[in-house]
C-alpha cells in the first residue's frame, strides 16, 4: 500500500473531519473509498473537464459528437 498527500483547504479538511466523525471512520478511509471508486470501468467516454461543460452537465464543442 502507497501513502499519498494532499493538500486541501482547511474548510475542505475541516468538513471532511466531521463527515468522518459521523461515518465513524478516518478522513484517510474516505479517501481511499472514493479513490477505490474510480474503477476505469465506469467511464465510457474521454474525461473532460468541468469548465467545458454546461449548467446542465452537457459537454460544449469540440466534445459533442
């Protein structure tokens, strides 16, 4: 197993004590669930960025087909 850092915002890492807190689990266990759930798997498409997508989640040009 690999050890990661991460820098984050101290509101970020402060919401993410207290999510912990009331999981009764580590904010390095929440962590590692999320990243466990990136499974390549779940992604049929390229990724594209959040600012190349619309309000509503819709990819803008060059990404539509």
């Amino acid at each position: 197993m690999k050890n990661i850092t991460v820098t984050v915002p101290d509101e970020i890492y402060l919401l993410a004590r207290v999510h912990a807190a009331r999981q009764s689990t580590s904010v390095s266990a929440l962590v590692r669930q999320f990243l466990e759930s990136l499974d390549e798997r779940a992604y049929s498409g390229p990724y594209i960025p959040d600012e190349d997508l619309d309000a509503s989640g819709t990819p803008h040009p060059p990404y539509l087909p």
